[in-house]
C-alpha cells in the first residue's frame, strides 16, 4: 500500500510540475512598461550655423567618438561634435569640407558615451543640402548613379 501511494504522490507532483510556473505567472499582475524614447524625436531638432573646425571622415580610436564621419562645429556656444553616419565626406563625388568653412546641420543633441553629439539630418554646404537621416533618424546611403551626364553623385538635393 505504501508503495502505491509513494508511486501515486509523485505521478501527481510530476503531472502538476509543469502547471506550477503557470500559475504564478498568472497571479502576478501585469504591468505595462513604459515606451523608451524614441533615439531621434524629430521634435527636438535643432538648427545650427558654424564653422567647420575639423573633419574627420573615420572615427579612430584615438579620437573616441562614434564610428562614421564627423564635422567638429565651432558655434557661439562652443564645439560641438556633429555625427554624419556613414555618410562620406572624403572620396569620390563627396562634397568637399574643410576646416574654417560655414556650414548649416540640422538635427538632434544626444548624449553618447558621455559626450554631447549632433546627430546630424540635414547638412547645408555651400547652397547644397544633403540629407544624412530620414525623420526618424535612420541612415540614408547616397546615391550612386553613373553613367548618367546630369547625375547628381552624392546626397539628395532638396
């Protein structure tokens, strides 16, 4: 008889192991988590008018910035580091930036491994714009085409 009910005790802890985990879960009470904030809140963009101080079109470690291109902005307020993504500015058909010359970048201040980054939209230069990201903040590749004879090569042109 003991024998039976040791065998019937654990048939019936092993059968009802496995609804156990359920039925916690379901004495827990759900809670909604909070939505993050969107990376790029096209709300909270900012326009700025500098000078170029450097440019750097890879990120090295030395340097200690995101990867991808950047421009080092001289404003009123002091510099600023604005991210240009993977958007080339050195090489073939890329708009040429130097250190001393006025540009316009539109996008959105974050805070990044400590340091404060513009995580750059729009870019003018020299009467030309380029758009880096979309509203939502993701990166736009440039646009490539040759072959054609009144292509523009690099960025899209607003």
């Amino acid at each position: 008889m003991k024998r039976r009910f040791r065998a019937l005790a654990l048939f019936t802890f092993l059968t009802l192991c496995p609804f156990a985990t359920l039925l916690c879960a379901q004495t827990t009470e759900p809670t909604a988590k909070p939505l993050a904030s969107p990376k790029y809140d096209i709300s909270q963009e900012v326009t700025l008018t500098a000078t170029v101080s450097s440019v750097f079109s890879q990120a090295t470690s030395e340097t200690k910035i995101l990867a991808g291109s950047h421009l080092i902005l001289e404003t009123s307020s002091g510099r600023i580091d604005a991210s240009l993504g993977v958007f080339p500015i050195a090489g073939e058909g890329a708009p040429s930036i130097s250190a001393g010359q006025h540009v316009q970048v539109t996008g959105v201040m974050k805070t990044v491994r400590n340091q404060c980054v513009l995580i750059t939209r729009l870019v003018l230069i020299d009467g030309r714009t380029y758009k880096v990201r979309n509203e939502h903040g993701f990166l736009l590749m440039p646009v490539t085409r040759k072959g054609t004879a009144n292509a523009e090569v690099q960025g899209e042109r607003l």
